[in-house]
C-alpha cells in the first residue's frame, strides 16, 4: 500500500504539470490585459505608461518564457506577487482564505456521507413503499435545484423571516465579546447554511446512486446464500451488502470533489464568506494572473489528493483489492 501511495504522489506531478500549462495558456489568451482596468478609465495614462505597467508585470515577454520562469518559481511555493494595488505574495493571500474553504469542504463532505449512504441504504430496503417514493421525490427535487436559487430560499427564510441564522460572513460584529463556547457556537451558526447549500444536491445525487448500487448487490448470490444459512437480516445488510455497496460511491465521492471545490465559488459569494471561492471570483474579475494561477494550482492538487484518497478507501473498503 505504501509503494502504492508513493507511485501515485509521483504520477501527480506530470499530471500538476500538464494542468498549469493548459490552464496557463487560456488564462493569457483571454481577451484584454490586468493593466485595462487600471489605464482604460484614467485620462491621464499614455502609451509609454502603459508599456511600462506591462514591463513592471512582465506581460511584454513572451507566454513560454513567462510560464518557465513561474514554474521554476513555484517549486519553492513561490507563486509571485498579486496584481492587485496591495501587491501582497499570492502565497499569503491563499493561506490567509485556505482554512475557510477547506473547512466548508470537509464538513460538506462528512454531511453528505452521514446522510446519502443510510438514505440510500433506506430507499433501497423500503422499494415501493410510500416513504420510499415520498424520499426519492425529495432527492430528486433538491438534486434539480440550482443551488444559488436556494441558497436564496434559505436566506429569505431563516436569516430574513425568522431571524434565526446569519446570512454573511463567518463572525458577529460582537464576536471578541463572546466566550470561548459561545465564539465556537457563533462560527457554526455562520457556516450552517454555506455548508447546507454546497452539499444539498449531493446528498441527493449520492443518496439515489447509493440505492442503486445497494439494489444490484443484493442480487448476488452471495446475499442469497447468507439468508439461506439463517443469519440475520441486519447482518446480512450491514456486512455483506454494505461494503460492496459503498465501492463505486467512493469512487464517486473522489471524483466529486472538484465540483465541491467549484461550487465554494458560488457559496462563499452568496454568504460573503472570505474563502478561496471568493478570492478567485475577485481575482478572475481583476484579472489577476498571479492570484489565478495560485488558486488553480492549490484547486488541482486538492483534486489530485481527493482521488487518490478515494482509490486508498477504495482498497480499505474492498479486501480483495491488492497493490503491488
């Protein structure tokens, strides 16, 4: 399993590779410069300003010259400067916006686990009951819903009708006032309707799919034979059918995980929530090429991680699963 993880550490760095090169190369052909939004709109800048802005940045070298020396730079975690009026290293700027998103990530992650996989299990024992029509009715709503759509529904209803939760930021105004318990309690009231919206469509993507593998295994033999041999329906479910049923949901979970990281953007801008999603919805509009780049760059390797600890829980998850 070791030689495993490291083969796989390895085999991400061409992959890391051909991702900032592609991702590179869009961002620079797209149209206008990071200088437009300083020069177009101020009377006062000439030509001769304006080249010298794109000599400060450096955008009046060539595009492979430009990506070389930022990839000899980001060896060292060095992801340049941000073209913004603060001019903060890109580096500081994730770090400080990092934690946020991580953090929504993990709780949404551990939220759609703890919901779709006994839904599922639910759906699929109950087939053709009336709850089980009335749940998938509901999956199938909430995985249809656009989730800024409702993330607006929620706001509306328990931060504006009812009062009831905080609709923006991650902290009270009177947050240095509270105690220790109190701040924690604080956070989590903050980070219940973000965490909400980014995993609502997935608990019902993952709940529906959960039932449908859970119904093809118990068509196997195998189940058969265990409830001839008398054991328990419990056992039978949890033991046998469970593990089997949970193979392609990891391998699921591990694929979603760019669409978690993609959907933080719409999240953390509906909430106001100052996480990487955020970040990169500003820096795309100031068309900040350093900022970009970093962002995708930690995004990608996130990704990379995410599918490599699913095939790891896949090989936990399935004994007969060996790597050499």
């Amino acid at each position: 399993m070791f030689a495993y993880i490291i083969k796989r550490l390895l085999m991400m760095i061409p992959v890391l590779i051909g991702i900032t090169m592609i991702s590179f190369v869009v961002i620079n052909l797209a149209p206008g410069d990071p200088t437009d939004l300083q020069t177009e709109l101020n009377p006062k800048m000439t030509p001769e300003i304006v080249e010298k802005l794109k000599k400060h940045y450096e955008l009046d070298k060539p595009i492979h010259i430009r990506y070389v020396k930022w990839l000899k730079n980001i060896v060292t975690l060095d992801f340049g400067k941000s073209f913004a009026p603060d001019g903060r290293k890109v580096i500081d700027k994730i770090g400080e916006r990092l934690p946020v998103t991580l953090t929504i990530n993990l709780l949404s992650i551990m939220l759609i686990l703890i919901i779709s996989i006994p839904l599922g299990v639910f759906i699929s024992v109950n087939k053709g009951s009336v709850s089980e029509r009335i749940l998938s009715f509901l999956s199938l709503m909430f995985y249809s819903i656009p989730s800024f759509w409702f993330a607006l529904i929620l706001i509306t209803i328990f931060g504006v009708e009812l009062g009831l939760l905080p609709i923006s930021g991650l902290k009270s105004l009177n947050y240095s006032n509270f105690g220790f318990i109190g701040k924690i309690f604080d956070i989590i009231k903050h980070l219940l309707l973000p965490v909400i919206v980014a995993s609502i469509g997935s608990i019902a993507g993952f709940s529906r799919y959960m039932a449908s593998n859970f119904d093809d295994v118990l068509r196997q033999e195998y189940i058969m034979l265990a409830r001839i041999k008398g054991l328990p329906e419990h056992i039978v479910l949890r033991r046998h059918a469970l593990k089997n049923a949970l193979l392609p949901v990891i391998t699921i979970l591990g694929l979603s995980v760019p669409g978690l990281i993609g959907g933080s953007v719409i999240v953390e801008s509906i909430f106001s929530i100052p996480g990487m999603g955020e970040l990169f919805y500003k820096s795309v509009m100031s068309r900040d090429y350093p900022l970009i780049m970093g962002m995708l760059v930690i995004s990608s390797f996130l990704t990379l991680l995410g599918n490599l600890i699913a095939d790891i829980g896949y090989a936990l998850a399935d004994p007969r699963i060996r790597f050499k």
